[in-house]
C-alpha cells in the first residue's frame, strides 16, 4: 500500500516581488563594487612597482659605486706598484736627499713620476732653505733657468733671491765694462739690421738697437720706425729702477735696460748694493763671521756671502771641522746658540743638522 506523503509542517517563506527600482539599484551597487575592487588593485600594483623601481636602482648604483671605488684603488695601487718598479733604484734610494727634478733630469724620467713616487712612500721633499756658496756664486753669471735647473729650484724662485741680493740678470750684453764699439762695428749700424749686427758683434739685438737710436741712426727696416728717446728720458736712466720707467712712458723694460746699458750707465738698484760696501765693510769680509757680519751692518747673510764669494774672499769658517762634541750638541741647543759658541754661520749649523736628519731643538 502506497504510503501518503505528509504536507510540510514548515511554513514557505513567500518572497516579495522585487520592483525594478530595486533591481536597478542592486546592479548600480555591484558595479561599484567591482570598479572600486579593481581601481584597489591597480593602484596595490603600482605602488609595488614604483617601490621596486625606487629600491633596484639605489641599490646597483650603491654597488656600482663601492665597484668602481674598488676599482679605481687596486688601479692606483697598480700603477704606483708598477711606477715603483719601473723607477731604477739610484731614484728610490735618493727620494727627498736630492730634488724631485734634479732626480728627474739625472735619469731622464718625468718629475710627475718622481714626485708620485716619493709620495706614496710619504718622503718629505728636499727644502732648499739654505743657500750654498755655490749656488748665491752663479747668480747673474748665468741665466736664472740654468741655475735653477742646476740648484733644483723654481726660477721664480732663483729670479727672487737674484733681485733680493741686488744682483743684475745676466743677459748676453751684460758686461762689468759696457762694449766698446769700433769703428768698423759703428759703420754697419743702420746699413746692416740690427739682429746681424748683434750676431757679429756678439750683443742682444735690442743693445745694438737702443746703441743705433742713441746716435740718431735710423733702422735698416723700412717701415719700421724706431723710437727716438727724450732729454728727460734719458736723464732718468739709472737715476730710478728700469721698471719705473718702463711703467711711466710706456717702454718695454727691455729696452730700458738695453739702452742704459748701451750709455754705459749702472742699474740704480746694484749701485745702491754696491754703495753699502764700504772699505770698512769690505775688511770684515774673511775675518768676521757671515753672520758676524750681516749683525754689524745690517745686510742679510746671503747678500754678505754672495758679496764675498763673487770676490773671491774665502770665508773664515770655511776650515771648520766638527767634532764629535760639537755634532752631540745638533738637536739638544738651538742652532743659534751652537752657532754663536763656535763661531760660525747659523747655516752651517742647521745644515749640518738636516744633514744627519736631527730635529731642530723645541724648548717645551
């Protein structure tokens, strides 16, 4: 027998009918929805990207950086590695006892090279603090740019110390006597240019030139007028510097100096050096002390010394010897003080105590 089915107890919940407003605003808000879900997850995906941008870069060219730092250190240490190889050993072993060019010069190397070298090994340079006999002697017998280059100084700075001891520069045409023209040499002045005349006669071309114009010759160059000198142009010469005059009237110093040298007149700065030594002076020279002497009369020990070599009047220290007592006390004194208990020159003292590589004396 078939069994009955039972109506459900449960109450059907009966559903409203949905108004199409309604429909309209349910679509309208899951649509929202999803633009809002998708707009979050595009900006989610540019955000990350943009930071992993940000972050890669720093991170390469932090790298890229510290890799060329490395780079560029092991590259010196290579080239100083091999710039120390390739220098000979002479050049090493006389690292900052010799000058940085005069080592150069000796062995045909590049300063640049030799001074790079002495750096890496943290070798003080060579000071030439301290004037030779020798070296104040070649000033003005030569030019300043073969002594420096034989003193192994700037020739600014062998220019300076020249000027500062009142010595005239030397120039072909510099002579202690002014030429003496012969007839024969006066006959070409005018006919024959002035560089030929100079060539033959063995002068600077601007001597021969300034000698012409003092005579009223006119130039063998056509076209090229050569500057006639006033009364009160002349009259100046050697009564001011030649620079002076230069700057006044608006004349190269050269030819200043050629055309005072061509009247036989003297520099006013070396007359006022020479003025300065006396006959009293002159015979302290040999038996005093440079130093001894530059205290008396208040000229500079390297202009006292220069003096005195150019006349060749030995120094009274020359025979100085040092003892081993005398070398104890380098370092321990003051150079002042050695050098006044010996008499000798305060120079010697510290260049003998350089020398040996001693300190100077510090009074703590």
């Amino acid at each position: 027998m078939a069994k009955k089915k039972r109506p459900s107890t449960s109450k059907k919940k009966s559903k409203k009918p949905v108004t199409k407003k309604a429909a309209k605003k349910k679509a309208v808000k899951k649509t929202t929805a999803k633009k809002t879900t998708k707009k979050k997850k595009a900006v989610k995906k540019k955000t990350a990207t943009k930071r992993a941008k940000s972050k890669t870069p720093t991170t390469s060219r932090g790298k890229q950086k510290k890799a060329s730092k490395v780079a560029v250190k092991r590259s010196a240490k290579k080239t100083s590695r091999s710039s120390a190889a390739s220098l000979p050993r002479g050049v090493t072993s006389a690292l900052g006892k010799k000058s940085d060019q005069q080592l150069a010069d000796e062995y045909g190397l590049p300063v640049a090279a030799v001074r790079a070298e002495r750096q890496r090994r943290a070798i003080k340079p060579l000071h030439w603090n301290n004037w030779t006999e020798e070296a104040d002697a070649m000033l003005g017998t030569m030019p300043d740019a073969e002594v420096a280059k034989k003193v192994g100084l700037t020739v600014n700075a062998v220019s300076a110390r020249r000027r500062r001891n009142g010595i005239e520069s030397y120039t072909p045409s510099t002579k202690l006597n002014p030429h003496q023209w012969t007839a024969k040499e006066l006959k070409w002045l005018g006919k024959l240019s002035d560089v030929e005349v100079a060539r033959r006669v063995g002068l600077d071309s601007s001597t021969v030139g300034a000698k012409r114009t003092s005579l009223g010759i006119s130039p063998h160059r056509k076209g090229r007028r050569s500057r006639t000198w006033s009364k009160k142009e002349l009259s100046l010469l050697g009564k001011i510097p030649d620079t002076q005059i230069a700057k006044k009237y608006g004349i190269p110093r050269r030819k200043v100096i050629a055309m005072r040298q061509s009247l036989g007149i003297q520099s006013p700065v070396v007359a006022a050096n020479e003025a300065r030594w006396t006959p009293k002076v002159v015979a302290m020279l040999g038996k005093l002390s440079d130093t001894e002497v530059s205290k008396r009369t208040g000229i500079s020990v390297a202009s006292v010394r220069g003096y005195r070599v150019r006349h060749g009047i030995s120094s009274r220290t020359t025979q100085f010897r040092w003892t081993d007592e005398a070398v104890s006390r380098l370092g321990q004194e003051p150079d002042q003080d050695i050098a006044d208990s010996l008499d000798i020159d305060v120079i010697k003292v510290a260049s003998k105590r350089q020398y040996l590589k001693i300190p100077a004396f510090r009074d703590e």
